[in-house]
C-alpha cells in the first residue's frame, strides 16, 4: 500500500507543516513507513551544512523514513518571503518542470504515507505565469487541506476547496487547526458550518497543543478514508 498526499492551507501561517508532522506522526504509529517532501522553502537559517528551513526540518523529524535534507527540500531559499521573490533574488528560477525533476527523486523512495507540502496558500506563485497549484495538479495527487480557526476561515476554505475541484483533485479531507492562534469566537459554530459545506471528511479538530508538540496533535487525527484501521481513530 502506498498513499500520497499534497497538503495546502488557506493562507500563509494556518498550522500545514504542524498539521503535516502530526499526520506523519500517526502514520508511524499505524506501523506506516513515512516521508514528507517539501519541494520549496522560503525562510532559512545559515548552517556548517548549509541553509536550512525550520518547516523542512520539522518533517523530516516526524517522519519515520531516515532521508537526507536535500532530498526532502531541494530549493532553500534564505529570506522568509514569497518564494518565487526569494527565488528570483536569489538567482534560482522555479518552475513546474523543475520541481518535478526534484519530485521524480523523492517518489522513488519506497514508502507507505508521503505528504508533499506546499508554500502559503494553495495558488502561491513559482514564476510569471505558474502556481504552487500547477505543480499540485502535475502531481495529480489528492490534496489535504489546513483550516485555520479564526475569522474569516469560512470563506478561504470553501474558495480554496472550490479551486482545488475546478483544477480537477480530488480533496482527501481537511483539518480544523486551532493552534494556529487564539480560540475563535463562536469556535462550534464556524466547525459546524465548514464540516456542512465543505466537500471532505473532517480529518481532526487540533487545539492548542502544550510545546506545539506534534506527537500529541497526532492522538486528534486520523489518517484519510482507507489508511486507519476499522473503527479506530488518532
């Protein structure tokens, strides 16, 4: 069995690498073999090893494949900015093509649950004329979507939801993130509305975990339809 998923948010700073290293996290704890790629990072600290990404890092904890870092990030770009900015400072050009090339390295690692997680929000430019999104449909993978609970997230789940559609994936489930900041107000209510509207199960409502441990964010998940054990849940 092998299961891949592209993992988006609603916006820059919704909980996706957080919501990511959980999924992982209980991928292990379903005996899964799991790996995380994240083809673009955009905000990086200077190391003997070279630059590294905090997000990139995080992943490659939580997942329970041993890969080195270049392969789960190849482009790393210094300045937490839009990254195709960062990008073209940098003298780096992305593409879709490109990140294939990087994408086709990762793939061929043999695994049971990969995610592949994207930068900001799901039509982040990589050029002048292609998206995150683009990338996401070459991939034709189907996507996990990152809801942060604040206000507002009612209509950039479902305007993300509906774009994701019309660039014809499917989408897997989406994640209620709490943690991204502080409880909203009416918290049951918005739940409520977006568990009616949007086209997904619910796949975790995450609160605000102690240390922003994403071990303990694992036990509110569960895996998409198919990857959990019959009547068992994270």
């Amino acid at each position: 069995m092998t299961a891949s998923y592209f993992v988006t948010g609603t916006d820059t700073e919704v909980g996706k690498t957080f919501v990511s290293a959980a999924l992982l996290a209980r991928a292990g704890q379903l005996g899964l073999r799991s790996a995380a790629f994240k083809p673009v990072a955009a905000g990086a600290d200077a190391t003997p090893a070279g630059l590294r990404n905090e997000d990139a890092l995080t992943l490659m904890a939580a997942a329970n494949l041993e890969l080195s870092y270049r392969l789960v990030n190849p482009i790393c770009l210094a300045p937490a900015i839009a990254p195709h900015i960062a990008a073209s400072e940098a003298g780096v050009e992305l593409s879709v093509a490109g990140l294939m090339d990087h994408a086709r390295h990762f793939f061929a690692v043999p695994a049971d649950f990969r995610l592949v997680e994207g930068a900001g929000g799901w039509k982040v430019p990589l050029n002048g004329s292609e998206t995150l999104a683009d990338f996401a449909v070459a991939l034709g993978l189907p996507v996990i979507l990152v809801v942060a609970m604040r206000l507002g997230c009612i209509s950039h789940a479902l305007l993300t939801a509906e774009a994701i559609a019309s660039a014809g994936l499917p989408l897997a489930g989406w994640v209620a993130n709490q943690g991204a900041g502080p409880r909203m107000a009416r918290h049951g209510e918005n739940l409520a509305t977006l568990a009616a509207l949007l086209p997904a199960p619910l796949l975790g409502e995450l609160p605000q975990v102690a240390g922003g441990d994403w071990r303990l964010a694992a036990t509110h998940l569960r895996l998409p339809e198919g990857l959990e054990p019959d009547g068992q849940r994270g």
